[in-house]
C-alpha cells in the first residue's frame, strides 16, 4: 500500500478492525519509510449484475427496486420490516451467488414471489398480479386455487 505521505510502496499493518457494519476492514498502517501513520479501508468488490428487463433493455441490479416491489404488495397487511429485509438480502445473495453478470427481470420477479409465498398470501398475489400481468378475475381465481392447494399439500405434511 502506498504511503499517503512520502509514497514508499512499503507499510506495515499496527491495527485491523471489522467495520461496524461489517462490510469492510479498517486497517491502520505505517510507513516504513517515514514512520507515518494513515489509515485505509478493505473492502469485497462485487462485480456488476445487469438486469435484462422484458423490452430487452439491460440496467443495474437495484436492491432497493426490489425492496419497493415488495413494499408496495405488503402495503397495508402485518409484514413486519424487518422480514421485508430480510426476503431482500436474501434475493440480493442469490442473484450475486448466482456468478451470473445477467438476470432476467422475470427470474428476480419469480424469486420475489417465492419468498411472499412464505411471508404473506395476499402480498404473494398482489405482486403475482403485477409480475405476470392477470389480465381477467379467471387469472385471479385460478392463482389463488394454486395457492390454497400448495397450503394444504404442505399443511398435509
């Protein structure tokens, strides 16, 4: 690492320490050659996930997209925050565990629905609605028969 001060390739780590939110590493150096102190920060880098939309255009993965979509089909039902995150980080890893540099708005839309499943029948729906676009009540009726038989075939279990 480069010295701030003098420019000496050479420096010794005196201190290491895990951010407080834990994305990063706090690392305090010094100098070998001026005997200077500086500090510098560690940090994993992630390579950019392009999102292939149904138009065919491509944008950056947005998390907080994610996160507005799901907001929105909870909108009004008992869907504590904290389950919201937890659904969101739970997309974000699998999308960058995935090693892929491309996803389809569908394939993200389908995991969303995946996880309202388990978190919310109503919210699932609302966002089913939008993601595959029902066009009529038969669409409506036919996705909650789907729904009401998984519950019961896992309620079997």
């Amino acid at each position: 690492m480069k010295c701030i001060f003098c420019g000496h390739l050479e420096s010794k780590v005196v201190d290491s320490r895990l951010s407080e939110d834990g994305s990063s590493i706090r690392r305090r150096r010094e100098c070998l050659n001026c005997g200077k102190r500086y500090t510098t920060y560690e940090k994993v880098e992630s390579s950019p996930v392009l999102v292939i939309k149904n138009n065919g255009n491509r944008q950056m993965f947005d998390p907080t997209k994610v996160k507005m979509g799901i907001m929105k089909a909870c909108e009004k039902r008992p869907v504590p925050m904290v389950k919201i995150e937890k659904l969101v980080a739970d997309i974000e890893r699998q999308v960058h565990n995935s090693l892929a540099q491309e996803v389809t708005s569908k394939k993200i839309g389908e995991m969303v629905m995946e996880g309202l499943k388990e978190l919310d029948d109503v919210a699932y729906v609302r966002f089913a609605s939008v993601h595959r676009e029902f066009k009529d009540i038969n669409t409506f009726y036919s996705e909650i028969k789907h729904l009401v038989h998984d519950k019961k075939t896992n309620d079997d279990e």
